[in-house]
C-alpha cells in the first residue's frame, strides 16, 4: 500500500499514477511551512552521517539521531558536514530545523523532492536546491533526484534521496586531505559538491556524444522506425537536462552577485568557475538540439528519398507495360474480321513487338538517367 508523511506519520492512501503530483494535493489547505513528505513512496530509512574535519584532523560517524550529531562535534572547531540521506523520518528534519534554526517554508522545500532547483539567501544560511542525475540511469529515460543543501559559516548539511558515488567522492578528498578543501571553509565544501554534480553531467555529456554518434550512424546507414523513436527520446531528455543546467548557471549567478558573509571573496572566484562550466554544458546540450533536430530532418528526407525511389521504379514499369496492355488488349477483342488472328506468324510477331517496346523504353530510361 501507497501512502504520504504527514508529521511524521505514514498515512495510507489509493494507489496513484507514477507521476506522484498526487502527494501535492494532499498538502492543499494545510498551512504555510507544513512538513509533508513529496516524492516516491518507497524512499529508503532515514540515515545520519557527520564529517567533521580541519587542516589537521578528520572523523566520520554514522548517528541514530541529529542530537548525536550536535554533541559529535560541539566542543570541536572546524567544518561539520551533516548528511540526511532518505525522507522517511520526517521528526528528523523537523529537529534539524529546530537545532539549526532552518526557516520552516525551507524544510518544506526540503521534503517536496519536485522543487525546481533554486538558492535562497538567508541571514545565517545558505539554502541550495539542485537536480541530480540518478546513478541509474540511462540515457533514454534520465532519473534525477534532488540534493538540497543548507550552508552555515562552518557546516554545511546536505539531504539527498538515495546515496551518490559523486558526493562520497567529495568525502573521499577530504579524508585523504588531497586539494585545500580542509583547508577551507563550509562555503569552498559546498562549492565541492556543486562542482561534483557539475562533473556529473560532463561524464553525462560524453555519453550523450557517443550516442548521437551511433544514432548517426545508423541513421545514415539503415534508419528504422526504432531510429526515430530513438531520437525522439532522446529530444525529450535534453529538454530536461537543459533545464537542469540552465537552473545550475542561475542559482550560480545568484550566489556570485548577492553580498553574503557566508561565502568569502575568494571562494566566489571557484563559483565562477562552477558558472563557466555550466554555461559550457548548456552551450553543448544547445548544440545536441540542433544536431537531433538535424538527424530528424535528415530521417524524414531519407524516408521521403526512398518513397520516391519506390515511385519512380514502379512508373518506369508501368510505363513499359501500359503499350504492352494496350496492345494485348486491341487483340484480345477476338473480333471475327481482325485477319491477324489467322495469320501463322501473328503470336511470334507480336512477342517481338512486345520485346522491342520494352528495349527501347529501357534504353529510354537509361538515357534519362531514371534508372
């Protein structure tokens, strides 16, 4: 059975269509800042992690519960990353909020998996939405799955539906103390993960050119039906995934230019950075929509090409064989006074006939170049 989280409680309801903009209906009349769970029913059990690091230490500890988190690392000084990954336990982000001080619209935000990716800038936070590409996907039905993330002056607290390799290579950096991200601050970690993602949709970009390739390919050299249903699969992802990307290079833009003691001066210069790779991503899936629009121009014109290749054979045959009709027809009347009908030669002569029509259309044709 199918249900939605309400205050931490799991409320039964009718099966629904996959798309799940039913669990949005059902926030309707609640008020303002109301924590209601919206995204797939089978999320996973909610897990607590925290990273707390500097330039010299580093630790990890897998939590019951956010008060362990709290006392991990309250009498230490350096960055504390706290990861919620699953949104079953809706008392955990309930005392997140309350522990960090998160605004209630913005744990909303957290718990409704369909947010359009967006950055809010709060007096002691940072609050991040971005759209991530599952690790199961496929490229002719992309999954995304959102990452919200809070940014404080030294923590930065990061909610994700289901664990990503990208992000635990992020954890990965930072315990081997490879680069200066201990060196730095919450603001160069959530920069760390941004640009994870961003990379994410690079190695995303590599598949999508070696498939257009293949799908050219085979468009040039046996298109089929299954060629066109394949690029318009194809056309329907990259409209998704531009409007991921062109979300990244807002959100980018918003947090370069807004004045926030949150993010230094010299770690907006690695935002930058995040910006100029996205534009370079939108550019590139532009330019997968022009090629796909192409190729299915170039599909219709080869289909077109071989229907009036099938036309143009079947009126050079029926233009050999109409005089051939006409003639077999005059002679099949079988009138009584038509005198070839008693001549000895009249079969051979008018096979000869026949033959000599159909010779000089040939060489007619060929003159012409129609064959």
């Amino acid at each position: 059975m199918e249900y939605f989280v309400y205050k931490g409680k799991q409320i039964m309801k009718k099966q629904a269509p996959s798309n799940q903009f039913y669990v949005v209906s059902k926030k309707s009349g609640l008020p303002p800042g109301s924590l209601v769970y919206v995204g797939d029913t089978t999320t996973r059990s909610t897990e607590i992690s925290e990273i707390f690091y500097d330039i010299d230490h580093y630790s990890e500890k897998k939590l019951d519960n956010i008060k362990e988190a709290i006392l991990f690392s309250s009498n230490q000084s350096g960055i504390k990353w706290i990861n919620v990954c699953g949104f079953s336990d809706i008392n955990t982000i309930q005392e997140i909020g309350e522990k960090f001080n998160i605004h209630p619209l913005t744990l909303e935000d957290i718990l409704n998996t369909n947010q359009r990716p967006k950055v809010e800038i709060f007096e002691h936070y940072i609050f991040v939405v971005l759209k991530k590409i599952a690790d199961n996907s496929d490229l002719q039905q992309l999954e995304y799955e959102q990452l919200s993330m809070i940014i404080g002056k030294d923590y930065v607290i990061t909610f994700e539906e289901t664990n990503d390799l990208h992000i635990d290579k992020v954890k990965t950096r930072i315990e081997k103390g490879s680069g200066q991200i201990r060196k730095s601050g919450a603001d160069y970690l959530a920069y760390a993960l941004i640009d994870s993602i961003v990379d994410q949709y690079f190695q995303l970009q590599e598949s999508f050119d070696d498939y257009i390739e293949s799908l050219e390919n085979e468009l040039l050299l046996s298109p089929s039906a299954e060629t066109l249903n394949n690029i318009h699969k194809l056309k329907r992802e990259i409209i998704f995934l531009r409007k991921s990307i062109s979300s990244i290079s807002d959100l980018m833009t918003v947090i370069i230019r807004e004045e926030s003691t949150l993010i230094s001066p010299i770690v907006k210069v690695y935002y930058r950075d995040v910006l100029d790779h996205a534009i370079r991503l939108h550019e590139s899936i532009d330019s997968y929509r022009e090629l796909l629009s192409g190729m299915l121009n170039i599909y219709l014109s080869v289909l077109s090409n071989k229907t009036n290749e099938v036309m143009r054979i079947l009126t050079v045959l029926a233009s050999i064989f109409i005089p051939l009709t006409f003639l077999a027809g005059i002679y099949g009347m079988n009138f009584e006074h038509m005198p070839e009908l008693h001549w000895k030669w009249s079969y051979p002569a008018l096979w000869v006939v026949f033959i000599v029509i159909i010779v000089i259309s040939l060489i007619f044709f060929r003159r012409k170049k129609w064959l």
